[in-house]
C-alpha cells in the first residue's frame, strides 16, 4: 500500500512496485489507510505529511490495533529531520525523499523475507 498526496510519487512508486512484482494499492489521503480493513495489505509506504492528516498518527494508531500492528510501516518524508518522529511513532522504518529505488526494493524486502 502506498499513500501519498504527491500523485507524482504515488505514480512512480506504483509503476516501479509493480514491475518488481508487487500488487499496489494507491490512496492520495490517510483516511483510508486509517481505516483500512482485511485483507490487510503485507506493507505500508506513508507519507508523514498527507492532506489533512498526520502521517505519523496514522502510523502510531495503525500500530496500537492488535489486527494492524505487524504491517510493516515505511514513512517517507521531504524533511531529513523527521526521521527520529517517524520511528518515535512507531514506524519500521523512514526514507528520506528523493530516495533510490533500489534503497527503497532492498528494505521493502527486508520487511518481507
């Protein structure tokens, strides 16, 4: 699952996923991915900053509900200095944006062995 409210992003995310052979999920807001519901999706790429929502909240609620808690969550945010709240919130991980796809395959199959 990615959700991101930069549809450039979310584009190119969802193009460079599916072509390592993953199934892609899209949403431009966090309501969804807040409410997500099973089947749950195996990993979840966030923004920290989405329209109207706080992407950190939406990862510390997702990580406080026993069906949600083992997604692995990756934020990813324009702002270096926000690595040490993403993983304060619970986050598995953080990347910095622009990232290398490469960074990005490697830990998403870290999460996933």
């Amino acid at each position: 699952m990615v959700a991101d409210d930069d549809a450039a992003i979310v584009d190119v995310l969802q193009i460079m996923l599916e072509d390592a052979g993953f199934t892609v999920d899209t949403y431009a807001q966090g309501q969804p991915v807040k409410n997500m519901q099973a089947p749950f999706p195996d990993l979840v790429l966030l923004d920290i900053l989405l329209s109207g929502m706080d992407g950190r909240a939406i990862c510390r609620y997702l990580k406080d509900q026993p069906a949600t808690r083992h997604i692995p969550i990756i934020l990813l945010s324009a702002h270096t200095d926000a690595e040490q709240t993403a993983i304060g919130a619970g986050a598995d991980a953080f990347l910095a944006k622009p990232f290398d796809i490469d960074d990005l395959l490697d830990l998403i199959e870290k999460f996933l062995r």
